[in-house]
C-alpha cells in the first residue's frame, strides 16, 4: 500500500516534464488510456480472471452502481489533479488533495454501511488533516492558490469515492486486477473522447511519450495493482490513510527536483501528516502476522 502511494506522489512532478502544449486534462487522459488498457490486459489474462471480469460485468443493482461511479471518479480524479498541481504546485496541491481523501473515505465508508472506523484511524487521520491545514497556510508564501486548493479538494473527493468502492467489491471476494483492470479500462473508455478532443501532438515527442509512459505504466498500472492487493486485508480508510505516503514523497519531489518553496510552517505540516502515516503504519505492521 505504501510502495503504491510512493509510485503516486511521483506523478506530478512527472507531468512537470510534459511538453509545454501538454494540458492537465489531456495528460490525465493520456495516463488513464495506457494504464487502464494494461490494467485491463492483466485482467483477462487467464480464465480464472476472465469469468471474474464477466460476473462483475453481470452484476446488477448496487454493485453495478459502484462500478460506473468508481469509474467517473477515476476520471475525474485525473483532470482535477493534474489541473490542481499546474495551478498551486506539486507539493501543496498533492497534499491537499490525498490529505482531504481519508476523512473523506472514512465518513463514505461509514455512511455506506462500513466497519466502525478505530480510534488510532482517527487520531492519525486528525494529525494529517491538521498538517495539510498548516501546510495551506504556510503555502499561502510559496504560491499557493485557492482554485488549485478547490480542485485537489475536487481530487480527493474522487478518490475517496473509487477507493471505497474498490474496496468493497475486493472485500467482496473479486479479485484485485480484476476490479481494477474494470474500473481503469472504464475510465479510459470515459476519457477516450476527451484525449481525442485535445491537442495530442506532445505525444509524439520524445519527452512527451516518455512522460505518459512513465504515468501510465508505473504510476497506474504497477501502482493500482499493489493498492488492490493491499485491499484485500487492508479496511478502506486505513488504506487511504496509508496513502498519504503519496503527498510526502509529491513534497519532497517539488521542493528537490522542482525546486519549490516551502515556509517553516509548510514544513511542520508535512512534518505532522508524515508523523501520522508513520504511525498508523506502525500499528498495522504490529497488527498483521508475519509472513
């Protein structure tokens, strides 16, 4: 879970790279259309897979339901974020939006008919929250905008929404790269018109291709696996809560290789949300038996 949310917090200072004519919207598209198609691939690799992609397919009701809107949100994440980080940096808007994602999956989770949510989830989810609050304000010196902060927030709404629901079709017993494989593959499906739509020459540049492939193959699809392998054992609002490693590894690219400012009281904000992951990490390895 954490490998995977390492792999995310490198996506914004990827799409930095982006050719100048590359926009927010476009490389999210770009993103989603190879890593869904690769996520999509692995899931039909085998029988086994097929026939659990085609009875996700056959389901009706509420679980039909959680598919098409974890598909959207999948989609909408993208053009959220990726517009988020072109408009208030990388490291604020990172941690905005995947700060805001835990309260928002833990209060989804519940009203949805999830497990009560644990004391040390709360503590740890009430310190991250806190530190992206201190983190804005410090930010406010280092160019933080409040459009930006609106789309992360925008971001972490969508993420919430497609975590929980591949979280309870996981937990439902469907295989992990199955319910991904459908829900990316969905997306791209959902975004194919508006890559279409869009200037897509940057594409065929060789920094622009080395862009997208990086996002698309590690930052979707070996990053999607790893966090729905992770669901299996994981509950929804601990995971999302784990992924706040992404934001901390997003700050730290943008204040390294991007070379972003960061006031005092920024970086006793990442200071207090990287504590917290550390600490809810720290009770599930104590949790969880060995092997």
């Amino acid at each position: 879970m954490v490998a995977a949310a390492a792999a995310w917090g490198s996506t914004g200072t990827a799409a930095h790279f982006a050719p100048a004519d590359a926009t927010a919207v476009s490389i999210g598209a770009a993103r989603i259309a190879l890593g869904g198609a690769l996520l999509l691939i692995v899931a039909v690799r085998t029988a086994a897979s097929r026939q659990a992609v085609r009875s996700l397919l056959a389901q009706r009701g509420s679980r039909r339901l959680a598919l098409v809107l974890a598909a959207a949100a999948v989609g909408g994440y993208q053009a959220c974020f990726f517009a988020a980080v072109r408009s208030t940096g990388v490291a604020i808007g990172t941690v905005v939006a995947i700060g805001s994602a835990p309260v928002l999956a833990g209060l989804l989770s519940r009203l949805t008919g999830g497990p009560p949510l644990g004391g040390r989830w709360l503590l740890a989810t009430t310190a991250a929250v806190t530190g992206c609050a201190v983190l804005i304000t410090g930010g406010r010196a280092a160019g933080a905008d409040p459009t930006g902060i609106v789309l992360a927030l925008a971001a972490g709404l969508c993420y919430a929404v497609y975590a929980v629901a591949a979280g309870r079709l996981i937990t439902a017993g469907y295989p992990g790269t199955a319910v991904m494989g459908l829900l990316f593959g969905g997306a791209a499906l959902l975004l194919s018109p508006v890559l279409a739509a869009s200037p897509a020459g940057w594409l065929l540049t060789p920094r622009g291709l080395a862009v997208a492939s990086y996002l698309g193959v590690v930052t979707t699809t070996a990053a999607y696996l790893l966090y729905g392998r992770g669901l299996r054992t994981v509950q929804v609002p601990v995971a999302v809560t784990l992924g706040l490693a992404e934001p901390v590894v997003a700050a730290l690219l943008g204040l390294i290789v991007l070379g972003e400012r960061l006031t005092v009281t920024g970086a006793a904000g990442l200071l207090l949300v990287s504590g917290a992951l550390v600490a809810l990490a720290g009770s599930r390895a104590r949790a969880s038996p060995a092997g």
